[in-house]
C-alpha cells in the first residue's frame, strides 16, 4: 500500500495514495460537504429523502473521512445493494466471497452519498477525497456571512455550548491553548478543538475552502488578493491545494425559498441532472419527477438541547444587527464582498462548478456586498 504523509500540528498522518477509479464511482456517488448552518441538514433529510438514496448510515453526519478512518467509511458503503424491483435499498454480506474488487464494490443503480459540512475544511478529509474518491460530486451551499454567523453562533448556545463574546470571534477562531486559530498552517487540530466551537468571522470565508479544490487559476494579483495571500506567496497557496476532478453543485441558501415555485422546481430538476438522476423538463407542473422530492419550505425548527440552562441561552441570544456588532458586522460584510466577487469572477468560470439558474444565483451573491 503506497501512503502519503500529511504533516498538522499533531505529527504526520498517513493517507493512503493509492487510486482504484475503476470501482471508486461504485462506492460513493456525492457528498453533501459544506457549509455548516446553510441548509445540508434540509437537504439530506427533506430534498434528498427517497428510496434512490443511500447515506452510509442513521447518522446526520459521517467524519470518517476528516478522521482518516478511510476504510471504516469504505465500509459503510460495500454492502449496499438494490432489491431487484423494488428500489428498496438492503445490506448484505457478500464481501469476501471472491476477494475481488468486483465483489467488494458491489455496483447498485441507488445513490449512496454522505453529508459533512465540514469536509472542504479538513486538509485530511480533502487529501483522502482526492487519493480514494476522485468522481465523487460534491454538494455545496453557501450562505451570507452575516446571516451564518448570527445562525451558527445562536445554533451553539441552543445545543449547550458556552460561548465567547460574539465580538471575541473577529478573525481566527481562538484556540484553547490560547494560541492564534487560522487555516493554515496547523487549521486542522485547532478548528475540531476550538473553545469557539468553529464559529469565528474568518470561517466565514467560504471562498478560501472552495480555492483548495484547485479550480481556479490562481495566478494573478487580482485573485490572489481576494484570498488574502500576496503574489510572492503563490507557492505556498498551491502547496497547499489540490488538484481536484470532482464536480460541484453550488447553491446558496436563498435557493431553497419556494416563494416562487417555477424557480424552485427548475432547481430541483438541475440538481436531480447533476446527480445523474433525470434529464431536462421543458415543462411541467412538477419538475421533480419521480426522483426528487418537491422542494419544500426551509424553515428549520430551532432544537434545544435537553437539559441545557434556558435562562443562560436567553441572555445570550444573538442580533446580530444590534449597534454592539457593528464591527463583527463590518468584518462580515467585507468578507462578503470577497467571497462573492470571488467566486462570481473564478469559481463559476470552471466547467466543473454547476450553479442552477445562474442570474438569481449571482443576484443573491450579489446581496453579499450589502449589511
């Protein structure tokens, strides 16, 4: 087995270089992998709930591959077959009869995927994507950086979590060691145990993550400025960045509004095309099909916590458009402003990055620029 050394803060981890693309498109079709707080949880469970689908496990999310347990996750996928007729998914033991490859990634017509949004911010994740699953399609939403933080810091102290002061988490994410938090180069160890539990304004930054996919050129002052790095530090950003096939669908949260209906059914049907599950309706009263479930409205309840101290959440609830956030507000605001011409300008020029109904999408980009 050829393995590749990854260097973090806690040593050298070892991953696993090896390409079988021959079976891998068999194993995992995509991943929904970014971001936090901009409706992966609505997608996996309302938007991709059908008998076609198949998510490894019971669990909302799976970090096998952020973890580098990249057999354990392998395993959560080989035995997966469909009931002839039936569409119905099932598990069998039919791994190690021959031995073979064949036999180990069995081929089934459902589609297996996983959801971590996490994933475009582990150096790890992302080193084991590109090695072992190199076709998997990656869904990926993204959100105003003002609206996620207010969502994200407000999501941690329903579930439990002590948090700092919402001015505190201007710039990298503060580590429990009292060390400085950040991408690179030692992002991966400090971002899991964060005393800020990955709320900050610099994880804001989507497009600093969705640069690593290598999709981009990456080769002027321009673009290079818009993710904070100088022209002479060129090499560095492209040591650190990958070179990937994997194809992206792109969408922002404002998508999943159903206040116009045509619009949200020519979103469903695009992503049912990108998933490899319909093709192009020209017209009609429901353009899911038979594969999608209609798009529904995005309006997720706020889960509490049991046992978690009702007055303390109460008392720290964020607004985020209180006078107290103005700068928190302004740093998100420019991030915003980054991230969307970014992203307008080099990311949707790759042919591997899909966005459905490109003039609204870059219409609710363009919100991004706005407090």
């Amino acid at each position: 087995m050829k393995e590749e050394k990854i260097h973090g803060d806690n040593g050298s981890i070892h991953i696993n270089s090896e390409i079988n693309t021959s079976t891998e498109k068999k194993l995992v079709d995509f991943a929904i992998a970014g971001f936090p707080k901009c409706g992966t949880t609505f997608l996996r469970n309302n938007l991709l709930q059908s008998d076609k689908f198949f998510y490894g496990n019971d669990d909302n999310e799976i970090h096998l591959l952020r973890q580098n347990h990249v057999e354990a996750f392998k395993a959560l996928f080989t035995d997966v077959t469909e009931n002839s007729g039936t569409g119905n998914t099932t598990n069998t033991t039919h791994r190690g009869s021959t031995g073979s490859d064949e036999d180990h990634f069995r081929p089934a017509t459902i589609k297996r995927g996983f959801k971590c949004p996490d994933l475009l911010y582990s150096h790890v994740a992302l080193g084991n994507i590109e090695k072992h699953f190199p076709s998997t399609d990656f869904i990926v939403s993204v959100r105003h950086p003002v609206l996620w933080f207010q969502s994200f810091y407000n999501y941690r102290l329903r579930r439990g979590y002590r948090m700092p002061h919402p001015n505190q988490l201007i710039g990298a994410c503060p580590a429990p060691n009292g060390m400085e938090g950040g991408l690179d180069p030692s992002w991966e160890s400090q971002i899991i145990n964060s005393i800020a539990h990955k709320v900050c304004t610099d994880n804001a930054n989507f497009h600093f993550a969705l640069s690593r996919l290598g999709k981009t050129p990456m080769d002027t002052n321009d673009e290079l400025a818009l993710l904070h790095r100088p022209s002479t530090s060129k090499s560095q950003i492209t040591s650190h960045h990958y070179q990937y096939s994997n194809r992206i669908f792109l969408m922002e949260l404002g998508q999943l509004s159903i206040d116009n209906r045509t619009r949200a059914d020519m979103f469903v049907n695009e992503l049912e095309i990108f998933l490899g599950m319909g093709t192009k309706k020209q017209s009609s009263n429901n353009a899911t099909g038979n594969k999608l479930l209609m798009l529904k409205q995005h309006n997720p309840p706020h889960r509490i916590k049991s046992h978690v101290d009702m007055e303390y959440i109460q008392s720290k609830l964020i607004d985020i458009c209180s006078k107290e956030f103005d700068t928190l507000r302004n740093r998100l605001v420019q991030i915003g402003k980054e991230s969307s011409i970014w992203i307008q300008s080099y990311f949707l020029a790759s042919a591997d990055v899909v966005v459905s109904d490109e003039q609204h999408f870059r219409y609710l980009l363009d919100l991004w620029k706005d407090d």
